[in-house]
C-alpha cells in the first residue's frame, strides 16, 4: 500500500533518528557517559584522594616564593614550575603544575607534575603525573574519543549527529491526534520499554539538545565565534607568539613575589599565576579577581621590565559566550540541579539507544513472523 506524504515523511524521521542511535551507538555512550562522570569531577577527586584536600585552613598567607620553593622541592628536579593556582574557597589547596621534561603524550601535549600544597604551610598533601588519572582520561575521552588530532572534530560532529537524534525524537513522539497532555502518560503503549524510551525520551530531549550545541560550539571554537561576529581571543600564544607549548623559561629576571605584587591592584585577589615561557617577549600571566568583577581579569606583566597590561574582566582569555557555553555544557558553578540534568543527559542516550534498538529488533521480529519486510 502506498504511504501517503506524512507517511513517507515519517518513515524518514524514524530511518534517520534508528541509524543515529543503532549506527552511532559505539560512540555516543563513551562520549555521554564520560560527560556524566566529569560533571562531578571535583567531588570524585576528592573522594579518590582525600589527602590532597587535607588542608589546615583555608588561608593562603605565605609569599607565592614560599609556595614555589615547595613545590620545587616536591618536583625534585622532574619538572619546572609552569603555574601556582591559589585557593578560591575553603578546603582547596594550592595546586602547582610543574611541565616534565621529555616526550609529549598521546595528544601532543607536554606533560605535567602536579603538586598540592596546604595553604597556610605550604606542606605537600600530594604529588601526582595526572596524564594518566582517571578524570584525565575521562576527559580527554568526552573531548577527543582519545582519536589523535581530528578527535575534537570528530566530537563535534557527533554533537550535531546528537541534536538531529533529539529533533527527530521529538517530533515522532508528538502526539499525532493532540492530547499533549496525555502523550505524557506512563499508559501511553502497550510495552514497558515502549513506555521507557518515549517518557525518557521526552523529558532530557530538550536539555540534551542544548548539552549538544554547546559541545558543538566548543568543539568548532573558530566557526562559532564567527558565526556570532566574535573576535578571537587576544594573547593566545603566551611569550609573544612562542607557540601554544613553549616551556617556562629556566631564570625568570622578576620573582614570583615581585610579579604578584605589580599585578594586584586594591581589593584585587589573586587566581593563578603563570611562569614566563620562551618567547620573544617572555611574560608572567595572572588570574586576578575582584569583587565586582563576574569573571577574572587576565594582566601579564612583562619580565624584562615589569610592565602592567590588561586588567579587564576576561581580557585575553575566552569570550564571555565562549564562557557561557562551557559553563552550561560543563556544569561549572551552576549548582546541583543543572548538574544532575547534566549527568541524566549523560545516561540517557545509552538507555535510548539500547532501547531503541532491542523495540525495533522486536518489531522486525513480529514482521518477519507474518511474512511481512522489515
């Protein structure tokens, strides 16, 4: 019998959203699930190692040289100081990232020595290479699928590949005959799983389909900004133009605490600040932020001669979309709820495409039984 157009047109939402599921299945549950698991990335840290957030207070009084000299002596000539990051609430420590002689890893990135320190003492609580930890791999997981060079594209991809699985899925559980409100009932088809993957389906599509854009943007970060008309961020290669790994330079001219100092301004905190790299014009680059401010300002401070630049609230680093777009995708400092949507937009394409899947293995099976084609 021949379909009529809605029919056809229906048929075609339900071929594109079963191959996205089916086909795609092998991919989209690692990149999910490690998005679920990275959301709470920090309260899994802290419950693997414990140590590292023993912390005798939350002040971080000692001159940034006391934290230097610590973490020089934990690196025990492994590494160099690359980055001091200070405590930004009670019970953090003052984490040091040291950049490890030798070969780069899997990615092509530098490895790093991480120490943490306590913030009244400058004591070492720990000392780890994170390259191979578990949130590490989480997370170069979620963002490249560990796929060398093109894996952030491949990311990307798959973000739109999401988007087209939840805009399909929305408008084939739309109820054809109205009765919104009764499309919402648990009672709406015979079969439990049936049930399952249409309520599932329904509640996390749309939060899913903003956790796909956004890894799209992020994934794509050269497209996306100029498709909003936004400039690329200044300052990208510290050192003047050193190139996105250059090593911190061995002999600094400025101290740590001198650097420090020339960067704050009254009522200005400290956030990190970084060692000069190799480069033209080798330059310290700190974090600060101030009361007012909804975000840090990034101010470098020239080492040759101590010259101040920047000070604006976000100056040099992403834009303020770029930002918004990570903090909706990541959860950052969006509270439990967003992030427990987050992690359940995480869970829920395994559970709906497995779903999917064993609903139309069952189907084919009643057609062939008929004698019908699949």
């Amino acid at each position: 019998m021949t379909r009529s157009p809605f029919g056809r047109l229906r048929r075609l939402w339900l071929d594109v959203h079963l191959w996205i599921g089916a086909g795609l299945l092998v991919v989209l549950a690692p990149l999910s699930l490690s998005g679920a698991i990275l959301v709470w990335r920090e309260p899994l840290d802290r419950a693997l190692h414990p140590e590292r957030f023993a912390v005798s207070g939350p002040e971080a009084a000692l001159p940034l040289s006391a934290y230097a000299d610590a973490a020089g002596a934990a690196f025990a000539g492994r590494a160099a100081l690359a980055q001091l990051r200070l405590p930004q609430k009670a019970g953090d420590p003052v984490v040091a990232t040291g950049r490890l002689s030798g070969p780069p890893d899997a990615g092509g990135r530098p490895r790093s020595l991480t120490v943490w320190l306590d913030p009244p003492t400058a004591r070492v609580l720990g000392r780890a290479d994170l390259s191979q930890s578990f949130s590490q791999v989480m997370h170069r997981l979620h963002g490249t699928l560990l796929i060398p060079q093109v894996g952030r594209k491949v990311v990307g991809w798959l973000g739109w590949a999401m988007f087209a699985s939840c805009a399909t899925g929305l408008w084939l559980w739309w109820p054809r005959g109205g009765g919104f409100l009764k499309a919402l009932r648990w009672r709406r088809g015979s079969s439990k799983l049936f049930k399952l993957h249409h309520m599932v389906g329904f509640w996390i599509c749309i939060p899913l389909a903003v956790l796909s854009l956004t890894g799209v943007y992020i994934s794509f970060p050269q497209t996306a900004r100029a498709l909003f008309g936004l400039a690329e961020p200044r300052g990208g290669a510290p050192g003047g133009g050193a190139g996105r790994f250059a090593p911190p330079i061995p002999h600094p001219h400025l101290f740590i605490d001198r650097a420090g100092a020339l960067a704050l301004r009254p009522g200005a905190r400290l956030v990190s600040i970084s060692v000069p790299v190799v480069g033209k014009a080798p330059a310290w680059r700190l974090q600060v932020t101030t009361p007012d401010a909804e975000a840090p300002a990034a101010v470098q401070v020239a080492d040759a001669d101590g010259a101040v630049k920047g000070g604006r609230s976000g100056q040099g680093g992403p834009d303020p979309l770029s930002r918004l777009m990570r903090r909706i995708h990541d959860g950052t400092d969006t509270g439990p709820a967003w992030r427990t949507v987050i992690a359940l937009g995480g869970l829920a394409p395994t559970v709906l495409a497995l779903s999917g899947v064993v609903m139309w293995l069952r189907r084919r099976a009643r057609r062939n039984a008929l004698g019908g084609s699949a």
